[in-house]
C-alpha cells in the first residue's frame, strides 16, 4: 500500500511531476510469505517513509525505514538486506532513487488490507504515522485499477486506485499530513538477483 500527498491518482506513478511539486508517502509492505537465505519473513511488515523534491524519476529521495518489531534479529537482518536494496531484484532498482536514508528502525507495526482497503500504524499506536484507503468508485461499483504503470511498487500486478481518510508521517525531517489524498493497494512478489 502506498498513499502520499498527491492527488488521487498520483502522477508519479506516470512519470508526472507531484501534484505538489514535491511527494511525501508512506508505503507499507505485508510479506504473506517469503524467505532470505532460508530465514523465514511470513507475516511480517515492511514500511518506507519517503520524501522527494520533486519529479520522482529524478531521484533524490529521503527515507526512513521500519522494520516490524515482531521480526528476530535474523529476520531484521534480512529484511533491511532485501528493502535496502542490496538483495537484487526491484527492491534494488527501488532503492536507486534514494539519496539518504535517515534511519533504519524497528517498531510495532500494523498493517490490515484486503486488496482493496488498508489500514497502517507505525508505532504502538500510530504515533509516527497512519493511513487509513478506500477505493476510489469506478464503473459498475467496481475499483478502479493502473496496470502497467512506469512507476510501479510492484511491478506486474494491478494496483487499486484508492483515497485516504487520513495519512500521517512525523519524523526525522520527513512530514506530511493529508486526507483525500492518493493511495494504492496491490499484491508483491520480489525475487532477488
């Protein structure tokens, strides 16, 4: 899941510049399952918070990273390995756009979606940021879908166009706070290099 201060939906996604001139987003991983190295990830969560000053293609990104504090010192280790890039795959590419990683840290997470709607808490109680989407109403009742995008979280999977309630982010110098504001929801699957 992803939702940031762009309009709903996020030019970004298409290569455009932020509706802002500038995109702040949080976005959350859930790992249904998965392993590094024979370390079992299965059911843990992943969040990026991130900051860039302008087209997203461009670069220059500020992050911060939370790893989910029910996860081992092994499986942390693994996890840091694959979102920070250094494990291949499009993780790797991902983390290209990053210019400064202000922290790596582990804290509760929670993070409940069926597809189509997400809730995100970081923090024991949302303290450090939230989201909370819907999907967008398209044809028929049905939610609207982006396939194919340039800009894709996961690549290969057709992602939800949504809007958030609310979604906040307070820390190391990246910050935002809006409410109908873009998100999407999709399913991931990374392999590494």
């Amino acid at each position: 899941m992803e939702a940031c201060t762009c309009e709903t939906p996020c030019p970004c996604t298409m290569l455009n510049d932020p509706t802002e001139g500038t995109c702040t987003a949080v976005v959350a991983w859930h790992i249904d399952q998965g392993h590094f190295n024979g370390v079992s990830l299965d059911d843990l969560n992943v969040v990026v918070a991130l900051h860039t000053p302008g087209n997203m293609a461009d670069g220059d990104w500020n992050a911060a990273v939370y790893l989910d504090d029910q996860a081992s010192a092994e499986q942390q280790e693994a996890l840091g390995t694959i979102f920070g890039g250094d494990a291949g795959g499009h993780p790797a590419h991902l983390a290209e756009f990053i210019s400064d990683v202000r922290s790596v840290a582990a804290v509760p997470l929670t993070f409940e979606t069926n597809g189509e709607k997400g809730r995100l808490r970081i923090g024991e109680t949302g303290q450090i940021g939230c989201a909370d989407a819907e999907p967008v109403e398209g044809q028929n009742g049905e939610a609207p879908t982006l396939t194919n995008h340039p800009l894709a979280i996961a690549p290969g999977h057709p992602a939800v166009i949504a809007k958030t309630s609310r979604a906040h982010f307070d820390a190391h110098g990246i910050a935002f706070d809006v409410a109908d504001r873009s998100a999407i929801l999709s399913p991931f699957s990374y392999a590494g290099a």
